[in-house]
C-alpha cells in the first residue's frame, strides 16, 4: 500500500496560478448574469400609471391620464408601421 509521509500532502501552487485558473469561471458566471441584472426598460411596467393612481384628487388624476394618453406609444419590436405608406 502506498502511504503519503505526514506534512507532504502535495505541490503548492502560487496565488497568481490560482487566480488564472479561476478567471475563465468568474467570466462564464458574469456572462450568465449580466442579462438578468441588466433588464430591457422597455419590458418594465410604466410607472407613471402608478403616480396617476396616486393622486386622490379626481381632476388632477383624470388630468394625469389624459396626459398619458397625449404620449406617443412606443414602437412596436415587429411590425410596428407599414412599409409602403398608404393612400
């Protein structure tokens, strides 16, 4: 059987040679999370709504919401406006 002498366990490596080993790991875990920490603002619920909804006096609430309504809507990802014009 072969036996290890007591206080040798094996080679030491040097931090540097650690630290480039576990590089190529932090890159793929960043990558992975990077999409989920940076979301599209776009896909966000509108927050005005919510200030809209805020407000407890009936005019100025209505008011807020006609003024959401005066907004132009964002483009749609696809197909959003015709190619040719029309008429």
């Amino acid at each position: 059987m072969f036996r290890v002498r007591s206080g040798i366990t094996g080679a030491r490596l040097p931090p540097v040679a650690v630290g480039l080993a576990l590089a190529p790991v932090l890159i793929v875990l960043i990558a992975t999370l990077a999409p989920v920490a940076v979301k599209d603002t776009r896909l966000a619920p509108r927050s005005e709504f919510a200030e809209c909804l805020a407000i407890a006096e009936s005019q100025g609430r209505l008011a807020c919401y006609d003024a959401l309504a005066k907004e132009k809507l964002p483009m749609p990802a696809k197909g959003g406006e015709p190619i040719l014009p029309s008429g």
